[in-house]
C-alpha cells in the first residue's frame, strides 16, 4: 500500500488514468456549478488516497468538476508523500512536468497538498516557483478560501497541523473507484516515533474517529454497492474513543466488530498494525467474524532486536514473534504481510540474516521492502549515521526481495487445488474475458467470467494454477444469496 510513485490499488500511473473516473461527481445539495475543472494526482499511502477523495468532496461542495487530465483543469493538485526520498524527488519530477506543459489552461492554480507541503511548509513556494499553494493534511477545510487568495494574485499556505480534525463529517468522493473496495480513515496521524519515520512530524497527533460516522459511511457504502472496506491509520490497533456523555469506550476490536456488524456482505480489512499494539481481542474479532478478512498487515521493520531498538519500534525479535505465534494459534489460516528496511544505520550481516530469517519464520504472503533512506529532522537523522553503503543496502534489500519471492510462490503453492470464497472485484488486467477477485487472504485470483455475474459479486473459485503473484482458477459454485 505504500508506493513512491502513484498508484491505486498496485495500479500504474497510465492504469489510474483510465480508471480516475470512479463515481460521477455529483454536486451535492445547494452546490452550484463554478464551470471550473480540478484534477488531483496522489502519491504514497493509502492514508493519502482516502484524503485526496475527502479534498475531492470539499472542492464538489464548492462547484467544481472532476478532470482525469491535468491539461483541462483549472486547478491542478498534487498529494504528496515524504517517506523516502525517492517519494519526494517523483513529485518534483511532476511538478517539473505541470511547469514545462504547454497545454496547461492559461491562469490554473498548482496547489501541494500532504505530507511533503507539511515537511517544507513556506519552503516549497521558494523552491518550486510553478506552485500557488501549499496545504497540510489538516487544513484541506481551508481549501476555499486558499483557492480564492492564490486566484487573486497571492499565495495559499495553511500547514496548521490540528490534535482534533478527523473529516469525520466529510462524506469522500469516491476517486478512481472501482465500486467495490474502499478505503474509510479511522485514525489521523502518529504519536509513534520510529527513529527512522517522518510521519509524526507531517501528519502531527494520532486521534481516532467518531464511531458513529465510521459505521455510517460503512453503511452508506453497502448501499450503493460496495463490498469491502479497509478501515485505515498509521496505527489502527491503537484506535480509542470514548463517549463524552455515557463515557462508553470503543477499542479497535470492538470497532471491527461494529463494522463487521453492518452487514454480512461487507468485507472488513484494516491497515496497518503495529506489533505492540495488536491484541488478542482483534484476533478473536477475526476469529469470530467471517466478513472479518483473515489477513494482517503487520511491519516488522527489521528482525533483529538491536536494531529496532534503534529505530524505537518499542518490541524486540522475540515480541513479535510471540505475535506471530499467537496469530497463527487464533487463526490457523490467516495470512501475514509485512514492511521491511534494508540497512538501518550501522546494521551488520549478521543482523541483516536475522531480517531473512524473521521473513521465512512469519511466513509473509507479501512485503513492501525498502532500502533505509534518511530523512531530516527524524531522530535517526540527528542520532545515527546513515553508513551502510549503497551497493550493501541494495544487495541486502535484493536478498530480501528475493526470499519474500519464494516465500510467496511456496505459500500460493499450498492453495492449489483448495476452493475460496472470492468478492469479484473487475476485470483481470491482462484479459477481458477474465475476473479478478481476491480471497479472505488478499490474495489476488484470476478466473473465466461467467454469465450474469459481475463485480461486488461472490463466487467460489477453485485454484489450478499458482505463479508467485497469483492464483489462477474457475468458478465453481455461485454465492447466491449474497448476490441479490
Ligand atoms: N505506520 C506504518 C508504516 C507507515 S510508513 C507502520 O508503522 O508500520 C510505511 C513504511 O515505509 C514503513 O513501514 C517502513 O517500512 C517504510 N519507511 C518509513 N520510513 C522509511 C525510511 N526513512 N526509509 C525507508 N523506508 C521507510
Ligand atoms: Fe512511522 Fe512508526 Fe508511526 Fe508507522 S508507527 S507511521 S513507522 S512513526
Ligand atoms: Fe507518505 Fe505521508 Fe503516507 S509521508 S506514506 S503519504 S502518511
């Protein structure tokens, strides 16, 4: 989910043009048409695309349309992301690109929005001549009046990083969407302060959401079709509201539940989990929901327990693992994911193995895997020379790329033959006689279409064939009850 160029759902750059469309963007009541267009392009997580579709809904509020091409609009707005440096050098590359076009509309406004306008703040209008504003994540209410300074001849800045914006009453517009899945925030920001991360400083304070509108957008979802959710946070499992009245208190275990509760149709995943935080309660949640995906994403950074005390993940090898045992004792068929860092500050071969040996322990259907990139102002930064060569941290993030490989082709091996409930999702890239769906274990499958069936549908499909990225399959039996 985390990705220095910007995609949706793995989708490439060229692959989100064409599916930007998503829901026709409607002008909600008392909004009056302004003729103007915005076109928006997101990079990084999939905190970033949620709040791209609450920016989506606030700019419809004021008149505008959407634009799947920048050259038509009126307004260009680029969402950024500051987790490695590469993440930052692609967005200049494309401002580059907006200052360079020629088709651009005469008097459009370029505006930066989340994490990397957060990081650089004024610095960026200095920087980057082309850009006429500059918004935090916390300060997209204030997009309207921005837009009106910048349209009169000045500069929109708003960084202000809030402890209580949650956009809880924000209804997103829904952007390149296929209909089925979506994303609802549930958490904002981090009070985690891992040695080597930027988000604290650019996404400020964690703060959950009001259950309530949680529950409500789930269902508002369910009815107009969609079949999946993704509850997501920095940090979900550390979720926690409580009633100012009744002082009743909603965990993120009863929270699931809540959504899992909204109707059985509904698939409920979440992202991400941090170690300390995830509780036997959401594994028993899991167990007892079947709508309750059984997949976890849960990063461990690194496997050796020196090193992340330094970048102060607050457990060491042998909590997570307990973890992991622990999951796979609740849950015997879950699936497990992870994010990895390849040479931390001062990480030795031997360290580095225990990372290999930590992957082929938990079993990782998947891994996001990066090589450490320093970023200013964290404590890694200020602490810790960032010394391990270049060519060291790429040979060691190649072996890791490459035993998470096997480790997933082994794990897909184990589901030939087997049958799983799969939520049609669309059209398989490569075919348009084909399906693409996924399981309870987010794993992709591809299978023959089927007359009278489409996405948001259940089938059952049984595996044939397996590479290491996917499974292929057929149809075997149809979920009618569901599909009503
Ligand atoms: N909140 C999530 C992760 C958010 S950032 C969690 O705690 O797991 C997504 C991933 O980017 C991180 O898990 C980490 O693997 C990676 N990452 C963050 N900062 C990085 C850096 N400075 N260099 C390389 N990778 C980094
Ligand atoms: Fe960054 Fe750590 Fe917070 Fe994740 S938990 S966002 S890695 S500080
Ligand atoms: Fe990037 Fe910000 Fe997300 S730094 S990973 S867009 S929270």
């Amino acid at each position: 989910m985390y990705n220095d160029n910007p995609t949706i759902n793995n989708l490439s750059n060229k692959e989100i043009d064409e599916t930007r469309q998503g829901e026709a963007l409607v002008l909600p009541d008392g909004a009056q048409a302004n003729g103007k267009k915005f076109y928006i392009e997101s990079y990084g997580c999939a905190m970033n695309f949620s709040d791209s579709e609450i920016v989506a809904s606030i700019l419809a509020k004021e008149g505008y349309s959407s634009s799947t091409q920048y050259k038509d609009a009126d307004l260009i707005l680029i969402n950024t992301c500051s987790i490695r440096e590469k993440a930052e050098k692609n967005v200049r590359q494309r401002l580059r690109v907006f200052d360079k076009s020629k088709d651009k509309k005469p008097g459009v406004l370029v505006g930066v929005l989340g994490c990397m306008a957060e990081r650089l703040k004024k610095k960026f209008l200095e920087e980057e001549k082309l850009v006429d504003m500059v918004v935090g994540p916390d300060a997209y209410r204030d997009l309207p009046k921005l837009i009106k300074e910048a349209d009169d001849g000045g500069k929109g800045v708003n960084v202000f990083l809030s402890r209580e914006e949650t956009y809880a009453d924000i209804s997103p517009v829904r952007l390149g969407s296929n209909g089925v899945n979506a994303f609802v925030s549930i958490t904002r920001g981090c009070d985690n302060m891992c040695s080597f991360c930027v988000v604290p400083f650019t996404r400020g304070r964690e703060r959950s959401r009001d259950p309530f509108s949680i529950i409500a957008e789930a269902q508002d979802l369910v009815n107009k079709g969609y079949r999946e959710v993704t509850l997501l946070g920095q940090n979900v499992d550390s979720y926690k509201w409580s009633n100012p009245e009744t002082g009743e208190r909603v965990t993120f275990a009863k929270l699931l539940e809540m959504t899992a509760e909204v109707d059985p149709r509904l698939r409920v995943r979440f992202s991400t989990s941090h170690p300390k935080d995830l509780n036997n309660d959401v594994l028993y949640a899991i167990k007892k929901y079947h709508n309750i995906c059984n997949y976890i994403h849960l990063p461990v950074q690194s496997g050796n327990s020196r090193i992340l005390k330094l970048m102060n993940r607050t457990y060491d090898r042998e909590w997570y693992l307990e973890r992991i045992d622990k999951i796979y004792e609740v849950i015997p068929d879950c699936t497990i994911s992870s994010d990895i860092i390849a040479g931390f500050c001062s990480e030795t071969e031997e360290e580095h193995q225990d990372t290999l040996s930590i992957i082929e322990y938990s079993k990782y259907i998947m891994s996001y895997m990066f090589k450490y990139s320093e970023r200013p102002g964290t404590v890694a930064a200020k602490k810790y020379a960032d010394d391990i060569p270049e060519e060291v941290k790429a040979r060691r993030l190649a072996e890791i790329v490459d035993l998470q490989q096997e480790m997933s082709h082994r794990s897909n091996l184990k589901d030939l033959g087997k049958t799983y409930e799969v939520l049609i999702e669309g059209d398989s890239k490569k075919s348009k006689d084909d399906f693409k769906g996924r399981n309870t274990h987010n794993k992709m499958l591809i299978f023959p279409k089927q007359e009278g069936l489409k996405p948001g549908d259940y089938v059952y499909v049984k595996v044939n064939e397996v590479n290491s990225a996917t499974l292929i399959g057929e149809i075997v039996k149809v979920h009618e009850s569901f599909n009503a």
